[in-house]
C-alpha cells in the first residue's frame, strides 16, 4: 500500500503542523478568551452575590422596620386602651356623682312631700275631731235633748277615735 509507505515521510512534518494549529489555538483561546470569559463570569458571580446581600440586607432593615413599627403600635393600642379606660372611669364618676345629686334632690323632695302629707293629714285628723264633735253635739242635742259642752264632745270623740 502506498499511503501506509507515505507515512514514515510525512509523519514528522504532519506532527509539527498539529503542533503548531494546537499552540496557537492554545494561546489564542486559552490565553486570550479563557480569561476573559472567567472575568466575566467572576463579575457577574460577585454582581450576584453583592445583589443577594443587598437583598438580604433590606430585608433585614424591613424586618427591623416592620418590628419597631409593630412594637409601636401595640404601644399605641395600650395607650388607646388607657385613654378609653380613663375617659370610661371619669364618666361613670360624673354619672354616679350626678345620680347622687339627683337623689339627694329626689330624697329631699319625698321628704318634704312627706312632711306635707302628715300636716295634711293632721290638719284633717284635727278637722274631722271638729266636725265630729260638732255633729255629737248637734246629734245628743237632737235625740237627747241635752246640751253638750264643745270640751266634753271633743274629749269623747278623740276617746273614740283613739279606741278605733
């Protein structure tokens, strides 16, 4: 065979030629791209990670914010609750003081009322004596013909009415 004959001939010149196409694809690509492309890539790894640390970070200060603001707030629903509860207590103070006033007007009022009730009934007790001594008077003048004294058929009646 004549290719295989060729062989020991061109082997060493087809050797350097590959030698030389590998070498300066190895520079070219190896040490002109390769490093870029690893540049690149490390940019954009710490572009990443800067981003996510960023991230991180505002998260955290929101997580913060959001705390305080929670922490805030309860303090503000505690000093609410206070106010109401003080607004409640003063209320219920002016409304048991007004009621007492009310009562103490009211008492009075019966009192009063009452004090009047016993003169008039008093009053009347002492009127019906009269008229009743009057008519026992006209009454055993009438029947019996005696004439009665006005002291003696006032005490007789107020003995009645004393024994019902």
């Amino acid at each position: 065979m004549p290719q295989i004959a060729q062989l020991a001939e061109t082997w060493s010149s087809q050797v350097f030629w590959l030698l030389v196409f590998f070498g300066i694809t190895f520079f070219v690509i190896g040490k002109g791209m390769v490093p870029k492309v690893m540049d690149t890539v490390a940019q954009r790894d710490g572009q990443i990670a800067s981003d996510l640390a960023a991230a991180k970070a505002a998260r955290d200060a929101a997580d913060e914010q959001e705390e305080a603001w929670r922490v805030k707030e309860n303090e503000n629903r505690a000093a609410a609750q206070a106010i109401v509860a003080k607004a409640k207590d003063e209320a219920a103070a002016k409304s048991e003081k007004k009621l007492k006033a009310a009562q103490t007007r009211i008492d009075k009022k019966l009192a009063d009322a009452e004090a009047q009730i016993d003169e008039a009934r008093t009053a009347a007790l002492t009127e019906v004596e009269a008229v009743a001594a009057d008519a026992a008077q006209d009454i055993v003048k009438t029947l019996a013909g005696v004439k009665v004294t006005k002291p003696v058929a006032t005490k007789a009646v107020k003995e009645q009415m004393a024994h019902g």
